[in-house]
C-alpha cells in the first residue's frame, strides 16, 4: 500500500512543479472561476436590499388622495383661490400604520393662491423632513428650516417680486414667508412654492390633498400595502405609481438572470480551458501512466492521481479566487452603490462546488484515454 502512495505523491509533485506552464494556466482558469463566482454570489446577497435603495431614491411609488365621487371635502372662493379635495384628519396616521417601520411617508397639501404681482401659483404644504428622504433626487440648494420658510421652485420664482420677502393671498387672507432656497427637477415642480404644512393648514383651513408613500422592497411587498391602505382608508383611491414598481420588479428579476448567466459563462468557459489543458497533461504523460500499469497499478489508481491533481489545482483557486472576487464585489458595490459589501463566508461552499465539479469533468473527460493504454507498445516507442 505504501508503495502506490509514494508514487502517486511523486507524479502530482511532477505534474505541479515540472510541468509549470499547464499548472499555471489551469490554476488561473480555476482562480477565476472562483473569483467571479465569489463575487457574484456576494453581491448577490445585498442584490435585493442595494437595488431596492436605489429605488428610493426616485420618490414615491403609492400615492394616496381623495375620493373623486366628493366624499372628501373641498373649498372655493369667489377669486377662484382653491384647494383640492383633502383626505380624512386621520389619512396620514393610518397610512403609517399600514406600512413597515423603514417606509417613507410624505403629505402633500394643494392649493392656488396670488402672488404680490397678481400671479397665480400653485402653493404645496408638506413635510420637509420627509420630503428630503421621499424625493432624494430633488435638486435643492437650501432646505427650509422654519415655520415661515419657503421653498420656491426655479419657475415659481419669477412670479414674485421679492422672494426674501414672499406675500401670497389665499382666499382674503395674506401670508408673508421667507424664500430659503431654490429648488429644480425640470418637472411640475418647478413651478410651485412648497411651504411646512403647518403654516399651509393655518392658512388655507385645508389639511392634506395627497400622500405619497415609498414602499420598500418589490411588487408584492408594494400590493400587499396598497391592500392593507385601501382597507384603511375605504373610499380613497390607493394607487401604485405603476412605472416605477414595474420597472423595479423587471430590473431586480433581470439583473438576478444576468448573474446566473454570468456565473454559468464563465463556469462553461473556464470548464473548456481546463479541459483542453487537462488533455494535453494526458497525452504528455501517457509514458508515465504506461510505466504505472505495467508496475501493477490500476486504472482507478490512475484516474484517481489525474483526478486528485485536479482537485488541488482547484482547492488552490478556490483560496485565491475567494479572495480576488471578496475585494471585486467591495470595489463594485462602492463603486455602483456607494455601500460596501463586506466578505461573505455562506458563497465558500458554493465556490468550492462549482471549481470541484468543474475540475472533476475537465479531469474525468481526458481520463478515458487512458483506458486504451498499452504499456508494452507505450513503452517502445510506438
């Protein structure tokens, strides 16, 4: 038993160390492999979770308002002044309580009131707190901080003549604020001056109009709130913003068949190179594996040392590998994500199954050649 041992150790010492150049390029086909396994399946892990938070940064995707049939009230004045339907005292509370803890909640209070140069302009109460995590993507170059601060979009700003020193009219009743900072999204918003909802309600009478709620997570998450909402609140109309919740479910589910397609190319491509590098070791070595059979030993014996050296040369890449694709996906998540994502032990297992597999069928393959050796003829020449 001894003596097959020691040959066998001797041979994969030969393999590896003599035959450099096919180690080298089967030990770096397997490293990658491993690599972009590693990767992959790390970022894999926080995919949902990054995708999702990018997501939110593009606003609301379930909007709340009221029932058009004039359930909710209304208010009119002869100077054409109005505000919009506005939702239940309690809308805000309950949408809250509808929704998990981490989603973003925001009331939005319509109404059209007169600037100081007769202009009509579209004023919004809300809630600034929750509007610069809702609408991230606003460009704001001054948040308003207090009760009489205003923020005035680029457009709007041309309807006053002092924005330092900003009057509007609703309704009879006149409000002075201060214009804090500019806003610019190249939409409606553009065109409106949002106040802090307290002052919006103490000067229109008027509560919320509308609530825009950014549900984390994907579209069943988003329908399962939008059930418990309208539950809530019957007789409100609880609408997905449908282009943003279809395109975050197509996106999350195309980018996951992306990287399965990617782990199975590189898997398949990689599988190739070691197979052709595996073949050539084989008929470079058909002398030494003659020498074996005529010492007496056995086929298995022989496929077994093929085998076994493929295995270390894919134990070998699976270390390096690990590491090469840990700090891979560190570099992509901060680069895309601008979050890191740390190494994740759980894709080792994963790793090490798909460089064995590969590394068994690129061994196993060639090793059929040598079931047709023949020592005798092998060994003279033939």
């Amino acid at each position: 038993m001894a003596a097959p041992q020691i040959s066998m150790g001797r041979m994969l010492r030969r393999s590896l160390i003599h035959r450099r150049a096919r180690s080298l390029s089967a030990l770096i086909a397997l490293t990658v492999s491993a690599a972009v396994a590693t990767a992959l399946l790390t970022l894999y892990a926080d995919l949902d979770a990054k995708l999702h938070h990018e997501f939110r940064s593009f606003g609301a995707n379930v909007v709340v308002t009221g029932a058009p049939s004039g359930e909710a009230t209304a208010a009119a004045t002869p100077d054409s002044t109005t505000v919009a339907e506005v939702l239940p005292l309690d809308a805000l509370k309950k949408v809250r309580a509808s929704v998990s803890s981490d989603a973003i909640v925001a009331d939005f209070g319509y109404a059209v009131a007169t600037t100081d140069r007769g202009t009509p302009v579209v004023v919004v109460g809300t809630d600034f707190d929750a509007v610069k995590k809702l609408d991230a993507w606003w460009q704001v170059d001054a948040w308003p901080e207090g009760e009489k601060d205003a923020l005035l979009g680029q457009k709007a700003a041309n309807f006053v003549a002092d924005e330092h020193a900003l009057r509007l009219t609703f309704a009879g009743k006149e409000l002075v604020l201060h214009g804090a900072g500019r806003l610019r999204t190249g939409g409606d918003e553009d065109s409106r001056i949002y106040i802090p909802m307290e002052t919006f309600t103490q000067w229109t009478g008027a509560g919320a109009t509308a609530i825009e709620v950014q549900v984390p997570g994907g579209a069943a998450k988003v329908d399962s709130a939008i059930a418990l909402m309208k539950q809530a609140l019957p007789g409100m109309k609880v609408e997905p913003v449908r282009q943003l919740v279809e395109g975050e479910s197509r996106i999350v589910d195309r980018t996951h068949a992306l990287m399965y397609g990617a782990v199975l190319l590189i898997a398949l491509t990689v599988g190739v190179s070691v197979l052709a590098t595996m073949s050539a070791s084989v008929l470079e070595r058909r002398r030494d594996f003659a020498l074996m059979k005529a010492l007496g030993g056995s086929q298995g014996q022989m496929i077994g040392m093929f085998l076994l050296e493929a295995m270390v040369l894919a134990g070998a890449g699976v270390v390096a590998g690990y590491v090469v694709g840990s700090a891979a996906a560190f570099g992509i998540s901060e680069l895309n994500f601008h979050t890191a994502t740390l190494p994740r032990v759980g894709v080792i297992p994963a790793v090490i199954l798909l460089n064995a597999v590969i590394a068994a069928a690129a061994a196993l393959f060639p090793a059929r050649v040598l079931r047709g050796l023949q020592p005798a003829a092998l060994l003279k020449g033939e």
